[in-house]
C-alpha cells in the first residue's frame, strides 16, 4: 500500500465518521424575524418545544436545538436578558438532578448583545449526562432563545457545530447566508 493511501484512507475515515471536518450549513429562517444556520445532519421536527418556531434534531445522534422568541413588551417578559435568560434557561436546568452551571457571559455578536450559559448534569428519568448550551438575543423589540443540547460524552464532537448556530444569528434575516459558511473544523 502507497504512502498516500495509508495518509487518506485514515483521514477520510475520520472525516465520515466526525463532524471535525466542515459541516455544511443550512439556512433555518423564523419568518422575517431572524434566522439561524444549522449543521445539515439536523432535521426540522415540531415535537421538542411547544412554543419553540425553530425546532432541529438528529435523534440517532443525540443533538437537539430549539430557538423561540418573546416580545420584549408583554407583560410577563423580563425587561433585563439576564433575568430573560434565567426565565427561559430554567425549565431545561430543573430537570437536572445534578447540575453545574458556568456563570452568564455577555458578549456582543454583531452589535447585537447577547448572555451565554453552559449546564452539565444528568437527566431525573434516566440519569444520562447532558451538556447544554444557552445564549439569549436581545433584539429592541423581542428576546431570541437558544437552547442546543447532546450528551455530556458528545460534547466534543458537537460543540464546534453548536457555537457556529449561536454565531449564525441573523435578525430580521430570511435570507439565505453566505454558502461558503461552514461550521468550524
């Protein structure tokens, strides 16, 4: 065997079997409100929120993503993201028997300012090991939420394609992005 094909044969194995190398992304619009872009492995499902308008999952291999939206002039909405992002955050926290959680960090992701939260714990029906990732949007008249979630054990594999959803955000955007926008490798 060459020395060529004991170099490609490993690395396109690793590449089929990964999500490491570049995964192409899919523009996932709510509306004309906003928009995300999503790893093309995920498909869109309606059954993992209720109030949730952009719902994507891939079942087999344990990624969940949800995003929903609040007017930021209703009654029960918080009128600070930090408060948005304990209101929204918590009902996913609660179903945790242990769990840590890394403190909010603000940033701003293209003049848009935004709190991100990291939880670790294992689920109350079957104890599985989950690592979920959260970030709020606020937008001057509403609150973006999004909540993407694997298994603790996953989190390496996925973790690159899930910051590349939280960095896709795109207000008022149906548009499609830029197609050479791949998640990181």
């Amino acid at each position: 065997m060459s020395r060529t094909a004991l170099f490609t044969l490993p690395l396109a194995l690793f590449c089929f079997f990964s999500t490491a190398c570049d995964t192409p992304l899919q523009n996932a619009p709510v509306s004309n409100l906003y928009a995300f872009s999503v790893p093309g492995y995920l498909d869109a499902v309606a059954d993992l929120h209720s109030r949730a308008p952009l719902q994507y999952e891939n079942a087999r291999r344990e990624v969940y993503v949800i995003a929903l939206d609040v007017d930021r002039q209703t009654a029960d909405t918080p009128r600070k993201l930090d408060a948005f992002l304990d209101q929204q955050a918590s009902p996913y926290e609660e179903h945790l028997i242990t769990r840590t959680s890394s403190d909010d960090r603000p940033a701003l992701r293209s003049g848009i300012k935004t709190l991100q939260r990291e939880s670790y714990g294992s689920l109350r029906r079957n104890n599985a090991e989950v690592w979920q990732l959260f970030t709020a949007y606020e937008l001057p008249q509403r609150y973006v939420f999004l909540a993407c979630w694997t298994l603790k054990e996953n989190r390496s594999r996925y973790e690159a394609d899930l910051r590349a959803i939280v960095d896709s955000f795109r207000p008022g955007s149906g548009a499609a992005p830029d197609t050479a926008n791949t998640a990181a490798p």
